[in-house]
C-alpha cells in the first residue's frame, strides 16, 4: 500500500471517528497533543488500525511515535513487515 494512501486512510479516520480538526493534521505535528486521546481512544484506534490495515499497533510502538510522520511510518512499517 503507497505511503499517500496510507496517510489518507489513517487522517480520515482521525477526522471521523476522533473529531480531529484535519486543519490539525500535518507531518511534524505532535501526536499526542493533536489527538488527545485517552486510554480507551486509544484501544479503539488500534482496532480501527487493524481492520483498516491488518496490522497490530502496541504501546511499544505508541511510545515511539511523536508527530503524525512517525505514525504513518509506523503503520507503513508495520505493513510492509507483514506483507515480506
């Protein structure tokens, strides 16, 4: 899957299921602080993550994530680990 769509399915979901103003979403953006998300958001993301793309995000991998270029990185990643 091309990095382009990615970022489109990911700032989609982001709008519509987080109500994240898209004006918000920009690659060097903080993450955290742009979503604000909560424990149970975030639980609810990795479902919407694995459903859209068949791959499983941890804490691990949140932790390591600190603007939005992280992770669609991470999920491109992740992506291409699965599909080798």
């Amino acid at each position: 899957m091309k990095r382009e769509k990615i970022i489109a399915i990911v700032n989609d979901f982001l709008v519509n299921e987080f109500e994240v103003d898209g004006d918000d979403i920009s690659n060097d953006a903080d993450l955290k602080k742009t979503l604000g998300l909560d424990s149970l958001d975030y639980i609810d993301m990795v479902v919407i993550i694995e459903s859209n793309f068949g791959v499983k995000l941890g804490e691990p991998d949140f932790k390591k994530m600190v603007t939005f270029d992280d992770f669609y990185t991470t999920i491109e990643n992740k992506i291409a680990e699965k599909n080798a």
